[in-house]
C-alpha cells in the first residue's frame, strides 16, 4: 500500500503557475522578436537592474574576473572540469561513425557531426551557479561544436567572477552577462550585436525552462531544464539526518524545487520530518529550502521495494538519491530518472557540482523520454547512402517502384524506374561485349 504522509501544491494549484509563467514568456519572447537589443535591455534593466554599454565581456574584462578570484577557487574550478571533461571524452568515444555495405553494391552508413553553434546558459541570479559553465561549455566543446556562446545573469550587481571564470576556462567564446527569459531569447532569436545560435542548452528557473520549450523548433534544445527536483529513496538501514540533508541540499535551489522522500519505513519517514524542521533551524538557506519543502515537498511511504520502484518511476525526478540495504535493486529496475545517486557515499552534490556527470537533467517527467545533458546532444547523426554498382541499383529500384506504385507515389516510382531502365540497358550491354 501507497501512503503519502505529506503532500505538495495541488496539481490544479501547479497548473495555474505555468500557466501564469507561459504568458509571461511569450509576451518577453514576442517583444525580443521583434526589438531585438531594445527589449533585451529593457528587461535586463528591469529585471536584473543591469544595462551596461555592451552585454558582451571583453577581453579585460575576463581578466579582472580572474584577478579577483583567490587561486584555490581557479585551481577547484580547473579540477571539476577535468572530471567533465574526461568523462564527456569517454561518452564521445563511444559515439561512432558507421558505414556497413548491407547488400552487395550497397553502402549505408551515418556520421555524428557537431551543430554549427550553441548558447549556454548558466542560472546566477539567486547563487551564483558556476558548475553549470562546466557542464554546458566544456561538454559542448568536447563534441566538437565550432562556436560556443555563454551568459549568466550579474550577481550582487556584476558579473559573478567564478562564472565568467569558468566560462572562458571552459572554452566559450563569446561570453554575455545576461539573465533569465531575454538572455535565452537574444541567444536563440539572434539581435543586433547578438548572432543567433542553432541550440539552447542550460537549466534555468521555470521562466528559462519555458522560454526553451516556446522557443523549440526554432532552435534546439537540450532538454526541459526547469526547476531542480530531488527523490530521496531510502530504508530503514539510513537515518532521518541524512535524508533531511538531501532534501534540503536540492530545496534551496528555489522555492519551487520538489524534494520528496520515499521510503517502505514509517519509523524513517516521521524522522525525516521532525529532522527536516529541526534543519531548517540552521540552514542559512532556510528561506528558500524552507519554502519549498512547505509548498513542494512529500514523504512516501511504501509497502515493498517493488511499489517504490513503481512510484519512482512514476514520479520520474531529476536526481534520485538511493539509500537502501541494496541500491543495485533500484539501478536493475528503474527506467524514469535523470541520474542516480546510489548509496550514502556519494549525493546529488557531488554531481550537481564535480563529480564527473552532467547536472543538466531533465525535469516535470521529461525523464520518461530523455536523459541529460551529454556530447550525445550536440551531435547530429547524419545518414548517407551509395551504391556502387548498375546491379544493385536494379536490385534495390524495382523493390523501390513496386512500394511507391503501392502508396501511389508515382512521381518517386520514375525516380525508380528511370534508374531501373539505364541500367538494365547498361548492364546487358556490359554483358553483351
């Protein structure tokens, strides 16, 4: 049996957010469209309080970020992006170009070819969020990607040294200090100082998220990045301590970010609860984790390993922290997930920030048909066909005309068959000789 001893906002309640959100952005979105740097300063003014003479850094610019950086904090960065770095080469490796002959004469294969240009976007409005420059910009270079550009929000009324750190130790090159809905949509929609790129790619708060999904088809995307979600699945082998821990590290994200517990344990589940609340006590974020566990978060409670499976995949989250007496029995099982976490030696942090993993996940169930961010979502896997020989383009056309004439195609039965004549003709006349 399923129980839920505390629940989150009302589905209806939730719907009337995105609602509201999905207004706002296509109002944002439209005027960006059609003022180009105009509506990108304007809303950067209004919403962030910055409008510098140029959005784009310089070069100097770059260099007093770094002079303001103390060298642990450089060399901490240079040390997370050589774990992306080295685990987006293993995944690149993996990608291979094929070419197979499949039947006499005939050559089918495909090639993985970076798109042309990308923008990244890096969330630093409320933290300033300096994994995701690794995750986007380096993992975007790793595959390849010719022009790779990145922006951040300011923060505290600048741009944040870390970030623009990271940016330009990651490869970007061009780098924006620009925030939220119209740093998506300059990027994306191109303006005058701005050149439009061919892919978004980033997580965001839910007015980024929705902008990419508006702004899809015109541009690619990675995935729907929205808000950070966290499931905490454990049993009776960890403690209320922990779990709140991992809940609450997720919750501060933003005052919309799900944090739930499942467990098949009643005596962890009320722990968990009083430790969430004696936690808060302290939590210098408590405002916002607070917020969200009161509006977002659950607790679960589960029968049996198998219902939490079930749960969990129904749930579909972005991160799943696992700890349990057997975490590989959920790691066999579950199909819905952005990233597993398993055990209680490792944790969404470590993977949120250095790790190796990408942090870009998806979210709102989008894990049901995607997964994160990887070189993978760089690459376009482009198909190409020959054939070598007269024989095995009869072979194949008259295969070909049969299936058009059956789906009345006639005009792709003579691309058929105009082949099939000339070489006939050529082969009996080979033949003949």
């Amino acid at each position: 049996m399923i129980r839920y001893l505390k629940t989150g906002m009302s589905t209806q309640k939730a719907a009337e957010e995105d609602a509201k959100v999905r207004t706002v952005v296509e109002e944002m979105l439209g005027a960006i469209s059609a003022d180009g740097d105009a509506a990108v300063r304007t809303y950067s003014d209004k919403l962030d309080k910055w409008s510098p003479p140029s959005f784009r850094l310089t070069s100097e610019d770059i260099r007093t970020c770094y002079r303001e950086l103390p060298e642990q904090a450089i060399e901490d960065i240079r040390f997370a992006q050589a774990q992306v770095r080295n685990f987006a080469q293993i995944q690149r490796a993996a990608v291979k170009d094929v070419e197979v002959e499949t039947l006499p004469g005939v050559v089918l294969g495909h090639k993985n070819i970076p798109v042309n240009s990308v923008g990244c976007y890096v969330p630093g409005g409320k933290y300033p969020l300096v994994a995701s420059a690794h995750m986007s910009v380096v993992t975007a270079k790793v595959a390849g990607v010719p022009r790779v550009i990145a922006a951040a929000p300011p923060f505290n009324g600048q741009p944040s040294p870390p970030i623009i750190v990271a940016m330009d130790m990651a490869g970007a090159d061009e780098i924006y200090v620009l925030g939220g809905v119209q740093a998506v949509g300059a990027m994306a929609l191109g303006t005058e100082t701005i050149k439009a790129v061919d892919m978004i790619v980033g997580p965001g708060n839910a007015y980024v998220a929705e902008a990419k999904r508006q702004l899809f088809g015109r541009v690619g995307i990675d995935l729907f990045a929205g808000p950070t979600e966290t499931l905490v699945i454990a049993d009776e082998t960890t403690d209320g301590e922990l779990c709140a821990a991992d809940l609450l590290g997720q919750a501060e994200h933003g005052p919309n970010s799900p944090a739930i517990l499942l467990t098949n344990s009643d005596k962890l589940a009320q722990a968990t609860i009083a430790e969430v609340q004696r936690q808060l006590m302290i939590l210098p974020t408590a405002p916002i984790a607070g917020q969200a566990w009161r509006d977002y978060g659950q607790v679960i409670v589960c029968d049996t390993y198998e219902e939490m499976v079930q749960v969990a995949d129904d749930i579909a989250s972005e991160h799943v922290q696992v700890m349990t007496r057997d975490p590989d029995f959920f790691l066999a099982r579950m199909t819905n997930y952005g990233a597993l976490f398993l055990g209680d030696k490792t944790n969404v942090s470590y993977g949120d920030k250095v790790i190796g993993t990408n942090h870009t996940l998806p979210t709102k169930k989008s894990a049901r048909y995607t997964g994160g961010l990887w070189v993978g979502k760089f690459l376009k896997t482009c198909t190409y066909q020959r054939v070598l020989t007269p024989e095995a383009s009869v072979h194949i056309g008259e295969y070909c005309s049969r299936l058009c004439a059956l789906e009345g195609f006639m005009g792709h039965k003579e691309q058929a068959d105009i082949r099939v004549r000339r070489h006939q003709l050529a082969t009996q006349a080979a033949k003949s000789r």
